[in-house]
C-alpha cells in the first residue's frame, strides 16, 4: 500500500511539486491525500487543483490559539484518511506546530529547510548564510520536533557558496536540491526504512544499518564536497 501523505504548504508549493512529480513518475510510492495551506492564494494549493488533489485552506488567523489551529488541522487530515501508518509533510509551511499537532502524528511530521541545520535556522536560511559569509551551506530534511528546525536529521545536501552571493542567487541553486531529497526521505519512510535513536536517524538496507553494508573504496572527491576546490597535491 502507498504511504498516505498531507502535505502542508504556506506558499508557491515548488517541493509539493516535486513530491507530485516523483509520485507521477512512479519512483515514489506515496499517496498525497490532502494539501493544506494556511495562506490564501498559496500558489501550492493551484498545484493541488491541477493534479486532482483534495485540498483545504485553513487560516490560522481565523483561530483563537495555536492550539485551536493545529486540532483542526489534525481533524481534517485525519478525516482525509491519514491515519498512523502515513506522514505528514511540512513544505514550505511557515508555521510552528505545537504538541497537539506533534502528538497525533508522533515522529510522523517532517520538514524541510534551506540550510545546513543546526545552522542557520528560521526564516532565512539562505540569507542568513550567505550573509555570514559561509562557503557551504545546503538543505536539511528532518524530523519535526517542539523546537523549530531542530528534530533528526534524515538527509542533508551542500552546494558551494561564492563570495559576493547573497540569499536570492543561493535559494534556487539550494530549491533544486530539495526537490531531490525531499521525495527520497519521504520514500525511505514509505520503505519503513528509517530508525530514529536519540536523535540519530538510522537508513537501514535490507534490514541492516547502511553503515554496516560492505563498501567499495571510494575517493574522498566522490562523495565530499570541498569548496573552493581543493588545488593539486591536496
Ligand atoms: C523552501 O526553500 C523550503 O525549504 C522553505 O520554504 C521554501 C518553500 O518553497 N521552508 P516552495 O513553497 O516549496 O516552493
């Protein structure tokens, strides 16, 4: 059985996109029952629409506590046939959920963010580390726990940073990654194939650690990015 998925959007809904895509395209084996947004004229919920999708506008506005939000939220992603075999998946959703939201989907939620957490949480992500200067900086898919951007991490991508770059030249260059690994973590979970410890996230392969799969030699260059380049003889 695919894995049901709600997808919570605030805005232009590029990485519901993606899930969309790679469910389309057979790679993914997920079911997206429901789009939320809490935004009204979140370009994501014109996605929902185009792909046949059942979709909910829910204004946080409209509620009188967090609280109150998340509980319905919870109610109409149930009612959508989320039940706890599924997920539900943050995308670009600029909201902090509380325990009533975590509680009915215990290590159920994840979320993306647009830099190399525990690094440059919050709302800017991209800004924030191009502003700070860093060679490197990247994506984060993790799970979502009471303290925004903080939960374990399932997959993390890096790309270079040049100086002089600011937030809006590295956010493309980073959206492209996350529409990569944001429908492989969601597949590792339809695989049942991740294991949180403390807060290790573990990615098994036929039922063992990966890390104890037998590896090839492999070339630091393959798999490290090092940026700027290493030169010669480094
Ligand atoms: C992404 O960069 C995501 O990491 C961040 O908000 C952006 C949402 O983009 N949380 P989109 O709505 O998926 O296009």
């Amino acid at each position: 059985m695919s894995l049901p998925i709600a997808v919570l959007v605030s805005g232009s809904g590029s990485n519901l996109q993606s899930i969309i895509d790679r469910i389309e395209q057979g790679v993914l084996d997920a079911e997206i029952k429901l789009v939320v947004s809490n935004k009204a004229g979140a370009y994501g919920i014109e996605r929902a629409k185009r792909h046949g999708i059942p979709y909910r506008v829910l204004l946080h506005t409209d509620y009188p506590s967090r609280e109150a939000f998340d509980q319905e939220m919870v109610d109409a992603i149930r009612e959508a046939g989320v039940d706890e075999t599924g997920i539900v998946v943050m995308a670009g959703f600029m909201r902090i959920v509380t325990p009533v939201f975590l509680g009915a989907f215990e290590n159920r939620v994840i979320n993306i963010h647009p830099a190399l957490l525990p690094s440059f949480a919050g709302v800017n992500g991209q800004a924030d580390a191009a502003d700070y200067g860093v060679k490197i900086s990247g994506c984060t898919v993790h799970f979502v726990d009471e303290e925004m951007d903080h939960g374990p991490v399932i997959i993390q991508a890096a790309v270079p940073c040049q100086a002089g770059e600011d937030g809006d030249v590295l956010a493309p260059r980073i959206l492209k990654l996350e529409h990569r690994v944001f429908p492989q973590a969601i597949q590792w979970i339809a695989e049942n194939r991740l294991e949180i410890k403390d807060r290790h996230v573990e990615l098994r392969v036929a039922g063992r650690p990966c890390a104890e799969q037998p590896k090839a030699d492999i070339h630091p260059s393959t798999y490290a990015l090092v940026w700027p380049p290493l030169e010669k003889g480094f």
